[in-house]
C-alpha cells in the first residue's frame, strides 16, 4: 500500500519529565532532543507539556509524492484544508483537533530475530535446554510503536477523515463504536473509538515476543503496581497477545506481540464484531477503567474545542 507507517506521535501531559522518565523504563530511548525512540522505528513518541493529557499529533509515512498529493485532494474533496508539499501533507482532524501529518518516509526495516522455540505435545523443539525466554536477562526494548487508540465524541467522522481522507484501510470494526484502521500491514495502526470527551485512549508497542510482555510488565510493575491496568491476555480483533500500563499523566501504554498481519488486502476479509467478543479471547477480564478510564470526567470537565 502507498501508506507503510505510522511513524510518531506526540502526546501532550502535564509534566514532560515524569512521562518522559516512565517510557525510558518502559523500554524507550530519550534522544537528547527529547523525543523517544524505538529500536526499529526510530524517533516515534514526542511529549510535549499541556494543561491535561491529549494527542496532539500523529505523522504517517507514504512512499513518494505522488501519495501525499493524493491525500491532500481527498482531503479538499471532503471540505477540509490540507497545507501540502510533495514531500509533506498536514490537516486537523476536525472533531478531535489532533494534527495530522503525511510525509514521504523510509519503510520501518524490522531485521527477523530468532524466534524462540517451544515445547508442545508430542514435540520438543527446544531439546534438553532450559526455555531460553526464561533466561533472558537484558532490559526490554520495543521494537517499534504500533498503534494508537483516539477516543472521539463522532466516532464516525474519524473513521471518515482517516479511511476516506488520509487513506488508511479499514481492517475491522465495532460498528457505531470502533473502526480498526492500517497504515501498514498491520491489523491495525489508527483506531478511532466512540467516547464523551476527545482524548488519547493508548499507544502500543511491539516487542518479539510474549514473554518480552511478561518480562516488561514485570519490571514496570516491580515497584509500582499502580501502574497495572489490564494483562496479560489475548485480542480477538488483532490476535494480538497485551498488557497494559498506565503512564503518569494516565495514558495507557500497551506491549503487544504477535499481531495480525495483513500482507494481501485482497485475502484479508473485514468483519464486524460486537464489543465484548472484539476486546479479548483470553486473559483477566477488563477493568471498568480500562473502557472508561478514571481521568474521564476530570477531561470533560476541562474540555475544550479542538484549535
């Protein structure tokens, strides 16, 4: 697809530095312009201060000018300035104010790592060893940012601004609640979710695998349980193994492994689903505040029009 990426995010939070501090634990690197960086992806979480949590901006990769031109004539055909370049398309998506921005990108090179081998009935694939994810010392590091879930008050006029305007494919969907949306062979990279206030729900990161999660939830939580909020489980949509985390400004923040990959568009078939089967095969049921975070009402108190 023209699109490949989703290649950053900034986030606004009361206190940079707190935030900041939590995801170089989380496994990130602070570049020494404060941005934080992946291992695969690069500079792809800036945190920026704000009166209260909220996306701020997300910026996409397409693969040549040609791309971004398109977009800005979808764009305009929806009735919505676009500032365009060839190399560089920006709009506001209108309901939540978060800037968006296109522009012409290297792809994500992702080297393959090992992938470790596991014992099964009738099978044993890792010989007379120890499990080597069991012996993994090293600090957790994500590979790169994988999506990012936008609570908005019209649910629909994100899908449309994204899937229609900016050209992200839409893989599945919670009808009237969610649309599950990529810009890259990923199940999904945008998600644009039914909520009473616009904010910013998560970000997920990919590690290799599941016990990577395990192993970085584990230490995010060691001296600071507070942080849990839902895991370790199984995705329905997504097929995706999760935890997630709350950061100090109450964005979650989520380790993922093993997500749908969509590399055909013409043998991948959208479904819709209804809320409870979509969220989880397996694992501990969500917490009321994962749907409605406990910062909700606070937001909307303090809510105001996109600028």
């Amino acid at each position: 697809m023209a699109l490949h990426r989703l290649s950053s995010v900034t986030i606004g939070v009361p206190d940079v530095d707190a935030a900041a501090a939590y995801y170089e634990e989380f496994g990130l690197t602070r570049e020494e312009d404060g941005w934080l960086s992946t291992v695969d992806g690069g500079r792809q979480l800036r945190l920026v201060p704000a009166p209260t949590r909220r996306l701020v901006g997300l910026s996409i990769g397409a693969d040549d000018p040609d791309d971004v031109r398109s977009i800005e004539s979808r764009l305009h055909g929806l009735g919505l300035a676009a500032e365009g370049t060839d190399a560089r398309v920006a709009a506001i998506e209108p309901v939540t104010g978060v800037h968006v921005e296109v522009t012409v990108a290297q792809r994500i090179a992702q080297p393959a790592v090992e992938a470790a081998p596991y014992n099964g009935p009738g099978r044993t694939d890792r010989g007379t060893g120890r499990a080597p994810g069991i012996l993994r010392e090293g600090r957790v590091r994500p590979r790169k940012l994988g999506h990012v879930v936008i609570g908005s008050v019209d649910q629909e006029a994100g899908r449309r601004f994204f899937s229609e305007g900016i050209g992200l494919k839409i893989s599945d969907e919670v009808p009237g609640t969610a649309s599950f949306m990529r810009c890259s062979t990923d199940h999904h990279n945008v998600l644009v979710s039914s909520a009473p206030v616009n904010f910013v729900h998560h970000t997920s990161w990919q590690v290799d695998d599941v016990d990577e999660i395990g192993r970085g939830a584990t230490a995010m939580l060691r001296e600071h349980p507070e942080r849990h909020v839902w895991g370790l489980g199984r995705h329905h949509v997504g097929s995706n193994f999760f935890w997630y985390l709350k950061d100090p400004a109450g964005n979650f923040s989520e380790y993922y492994s093993d997500m749908d990959c969509v590399v055909d568009d013409a043998l991948w078939k959208p479904e819709a689903w209804d809320g409870a089967k979509s969220l989880f095969s397996w694992g501990p049921p969500p917490p009321p505040s994962f749907v409605e975070p406990d910062d909700l009402a606070a937001l909307m108190s303090g809510a105001h029009s996109p600028r």
